[in-house]
C-alpha cells in the first residue's frame, strides 16, 4: 500500500463468515495491526469459567472485564494473543467458551469496559479490527466499514471444517444450530446489536476465494485514501 495516513478498518458480520481470516491477511497486507475484539469477550468468557461464574453472575463477569489487561502481541509465529500475562489465543477458540461468550457480552457494563479498551487500540488508526459493534459502536467514524457475511449454512460449513481441523468432535448440524441461536442473540440483544452500519460496504462471501475477500477491502482502503 502507498505511504499515507493510516486509518481504522472496521469489519463487522456474523460468527462464521470469515471476518477474522480475512482481517488478519487485510492487516497483514497493509501492515496494520489486528484486533480480534470477539477473542476479548471469549477472554472474560473464559476467566469466569475459570472462576466457577454461573452464567447468569452479571457481577462476576463485568469484575473480570474490568480487571483483565489484554494484549496483542506480535511474535515470529505471528499474532498472539495474552490475557493477564497467559497466552489464551487457543483457548479461547473452545466451542464452550465461544457459547459463553455471546451472552457475556450482552451485559453492557463488560460491554463499557471492552469498547472503552478497544477504542484505546484503535486511537491513531493504522488498525483492522474486527467484531460485531465496530462500525456501530467501537469506531463509528472508521474511513473504512464492511459487513462481512455469508449464508448460515455455509458460515456453518466453514466453522465445522475449522473446528475438525483442530480435532474437535462436533457434526456440521449442531455448528449450524449453534450459529442460528448466536445470531439470534446477537441481533436481537438490547445493547449493541449485531447490525450492519448505515455506511457499511455488505460484502457477501459465498463462493468467493479469501484472496478475492481480501482484495475487494484493500480496494475500499485504496479509494478511502483517494478520497
């Protein structure tokens, strides 16, 4: 990419739809950094269940959002990502941690505590980040937005392929079932709604290569500079 200022990149969309694939080569080919907001709310997901939290302890859950520090670091194996110190990048890609989180991150004082720290990350541009609120809520005035998605089945058919890869033992049926109830409750949540930003590029994936993905966000960022 030409020298030039650097902006903020926000790319939201639904569980499945390859937003964080694609982000991460965008950030790459533009030498950003990468923020992967979801893996904050699987962090404080995770720490509760590391803490014996039930699901409904609302206090529980915003106390280990306000005192968790997160970091994204950046290695020879690439991104990693540390909570408290500890690199949870794997862990928090748990199917368990992933179901928490969702509802975790419908409790608006974890949300105040996340957003605020994101749009710390975010200060000064030269970022991609990606999530569910960022073009909404976490960086409204982004020079860059795109909604990211893809067809239920196939988001589903793409997650299963992942999770199989990495060992997991779970049928394409309940990662569909799984995605259907997460897009239920993050649409229909009261406090930052999955929803696509008035000024957003919709960018549907199916049958597109991530090459091709990716390619089409850099031209967004390429006509943004122009602008």
């Amino acid at each position: 990419m030409p020298d030039g200022r650097k902006m903020t990149v926000a790319i939201d969309g639904p569980a499945g739809s390859g937003k964080s694939t694609v982000s991460k080569e965008t950030a790459r080919r533009l030498r950003y950094a990468y923020v992967d907001t979801g893996a904050m709310y699987r962090a404080v997901a995770l720490l509760g269940m590391r803490a014996g939290l039930a699901e409904d302890d609302r206090e529980g859950f915003i106390a280990q959002a306000a005192a968790a520090q997160m970091e994204f670091r950046v290695g020879d194996a690439g991104q990693r990502f540390f909570v408290n110190g500890e690199d949870l990048t794997d862990a928090v890609r748990d199917p368990a941690v992933g179901a928490l989180s969702s509802p975790v991150s419908a409790i608006p004082e974890v949300r105040q505590h996340l957003t605020a720290a994101q749009q710390r990350l975010a200060a000064g541009g030269g970022v991609v980040m990606e999530g569910r609120d960022i073009g909404t809520v976490v960086c409204p005035q982004a020079e860059v937005k795109v909604f990211v998605t893809a067809t239920p089945p196939e988001r589903a058919r793409r997650r299963w392929r992942e999770l199989q890869a990495k060992g997991q033992s779970i049928t394409e049926a309940e990662v569909l079932a799984e995605i259907t109830e997460r897009d239920e409750r993050d649409s229909s949540r009261d406090v930052a709604p999955l929803r696509k930003a008035d000024d957003a590029y919709e960018l549907i994936t199916d049958g597109l290569t991530i090459e091709e993905v990716v390619q089409r966000i850099l031209d967004l960022v390429r006509e943004a500079e122009s602008r």
